[in-house]
C-alpha cells in the first residue's frame, strides 16, 4: 500500500541527546514536510523539502536538523539545543512543491523527555 | 503572518445531530484543506477546497475566498466523527506550505 511511514511511535529523550525521528515515503512525492504538535494545538513547520538535496527553514526550525538524501526519506534530528522537544510530530508529503497541492500525513511520533 | 482562527473551540453533539465547524483567515489564500484528527492522532485529509462547495458523503465543505472564510458541515453525526476537526490554508505565493488553526475539538456521544 502506498503511504507515509513514521517510527518509533513513541520516543524517550534523555537530557542534551540528540534524537532521529523517521519518516519514510512510497508515493513518489517530491515534496516532504515536519510538523511540531503541542497538546491543544494546531501543527506548527519545522522544515520543508521541496526537492532531493535541498530544504528550506519553516516557522520554528531551531533546536531542529533535517536532511534529504533520497527522494522517499526524510529524517529530522532533535537536537540538544531544542530545550523543550516534547511534543507529537508528524510529518507529510506531497505530490509537488508547487502551490494547491494537498499534503497527506503520516501516523506520528510521540517525544518525550526523561 | 497569515491569522487562522476556527469556531467553535469544543462541541459536544448526541449522535444524529447536524453541526457547522467555521474557519476564518486572514489574508488571501491559494488552498485550503479540513482535516480530521483522530484520537490517535492521524490526521486525514477530508477536503481540498479552495473555493466553492464540495461533499462527500455526510461531509460537505463551502469556502467563499473572497469574504475569508471556510465551512465544514457535519449531518447525522456519529460517534466515529469524535476527534479534532483542523482547516490549515496557504497563504498566496506560499509555495504549498500549510498554517493550520488551533482547530475544533468535537465529542459525539451516544
């Protein structure tokens, strides 16, 4: 089936670590995204993918690392720099970068710090 | 930025009632999505509606650009429609990226 995966589902930070949420695409988008989630509130951009090899800053990228080498692959790096991580992060594609396409999401991860 | 404000925050229905979730932005918009948040946390896409009218099912969606604001009409209403309801809209020349409102959190209760 095509779709996006995320893993782990649930993920556990110790003080100043830095951890790699995955996510993972077959449905041949070129564009891919990370969403920050807080209890209560709508989702927040993180960074944005357009392409293979390049990315581009969203509304609260710092304390936050990410890299696109394949086209289905788009792992994000919480960095010990992000002083308050824990949250419900999602990520998400689409099928281009180009304006008025819908973006599909994948099931999430839950961070939580120890 | 671009200001996305959805009403009303909570809802509570019994089962069969009708409802309309309202959502309200700021400035000019290429797309508009609703979105269902389930309470698992998946989010799926209900409609694409930038303008106009569209349904599915027991679904329908109005936006009207030109007055900036979005409908999301729910009929006969199940237990399963429980969760929160989002709209999320990019703003003109955004290069597809989506600001979402704090959104509607609905309970459907038998």
């Amino acid at each position: 089936d095509g779709g996006i995966t995320q893993s782990p589902k649930y993920l556990f930070r110790k003080e100043g670590q830095n951890v790699t949420l995955s996510c993972e695409q077959n449905l041949n988008h070129d564009a891919m995204y990370w969403y920050r989630q807080d209890p209560g509130q709508g989702l927040r951009l993180i960074y944005y993918s357009q392409i293979v090899n390049d990315f581009q800053k969203g509304d609260i990228a710092e304390g936050y690392s990410v890299s696109r080498e394949k086209k289905e692959s788009f792992p994000l790096t919480v960095t010990s720099a992000q002083k308050n991580p824990t949250a419900f992060y999602l990520c998400a594609s689409s099928g281009t970068s180009v304006s008025q396409e819908t973006q599909y999401f994948g099931p999430g991860t839950r961070l939580l710090v120890l | 930025g671009i200001q996305v404000e959805q009403s009303p925050p909570d809802l509570i229905l019994q089962e069969g009632a009708n409802s309309t979730l309202r959502c309200n932005f700021s400035d000019s918009v290429n797309n508009l999505q609703w979105f269902h948040q389930n309470p698992w946390g998946q989010l799926i896409n209900l409609f694409y509606i930038p303008s106009g009218t569209k349904q599915n099912g027991r679904l329908s969606a109005t936006t009207v650009a030109t007055e900036r604001y979005s409908l999301l009409y729910i009929s006969s209403s199940q237990t399963t429609d429980s969760g929160v309801y989002f709209c999320a809209v990019e703003l003109a020349g955004g290069g597809n990226k989506l600001t979402f409102g704090t959104g509607t959190q609905l309970k459907v209760e038998l």
